[in-house]
C-alpha cells in the first residue's frame, strides 16, 4: 500500500515540510511516482517513524542519519557516541541534583558558610 506525504505526515502527527527536509538531506529515501509525486510505500513509512523515533529520544539529524548506516558497524558507532554522550548528561544531572538538595537541607544560611557547599562549587 502507498500514502501520499500528507497520510504519511498526519500518521506520524509532523508537517509534511518536516518529511520533505528529511529526504533532502538524505535521511529518508522516498520514490516517486510518474507525476514526480512522492510515494510513501511501507518501507519508507518505517524508515521516517525510525527517523522520528531516533529524534525523540535526542539524536540530531545527522546522527540519527548515522545511526541509520547501511553498515552496521557505522550505525553502532554512531548509536554508542550517542549514549557517551547521554550518560554524561546523567552525570551531570545527577550532580546538579545532588548538589541543589544538599542546599535545600544545608544548615548554613549562606552558601558560602558552608564547607560541603564550598566543596561543590570548587569540583566543577
């Protein structure tokens, strides 16, 4: 079964613009019919939900195009860079959050009163 780029665009709730830019910038590979009009037959709908997916969760466009490789091994390093770099976004976070409740809990009144505090703020 084919759909047009508009089927295609309101199944995955984007604007038809947004699929468009995809193909053009190679993420997405979309046949055209003898009219020069795209057509999303069921491999094409996978690959832009797979786009849209990657997208979601944080990947950019050139990555999840990397990540979309026809090499497997491409693919994989693309999708391993990504999570490096995630999990030090986790590390990160979970600083901040560690540090913040400390000043919530902390029994100085300022800040800089406080040794632990003192401590967080030299480690960044």
């Amino acid at each position: 079964m084919v759909k047009t780029i508009g089927e295609v665009a309101a199944e995955l709730g984007i604007e038809a613009h947004v699929l468009r830019h995809w193909e053009d910038v190679g993420a997405l590979t979309v046949r055209r019919d003898h009219h020069g009009y795209r057509v999303y037959d069921d491999k094409a709908v996978e690959q832009a939900r797979t786009v849209l997916k990657l997208r979601r969760v944080g990947l950019s466009l050139p990555e999840a195009t990397a990540a979309m490789a026809p090499k497997k091994s491409s693919a994989q390093a693309a999708v391993r860079a990504k999570i490096a770099e995630l999990a030090g976004e986790v590390v990160q976070r979970q600083e901040a959050i560690t540090f913040l409740q400390h000043t919530v809990e902390c029994r100085h009144r300022y800040l800089d009163d406080c040794p632990e505090c003192a401590t967080f703020v030299r480690e960044a």
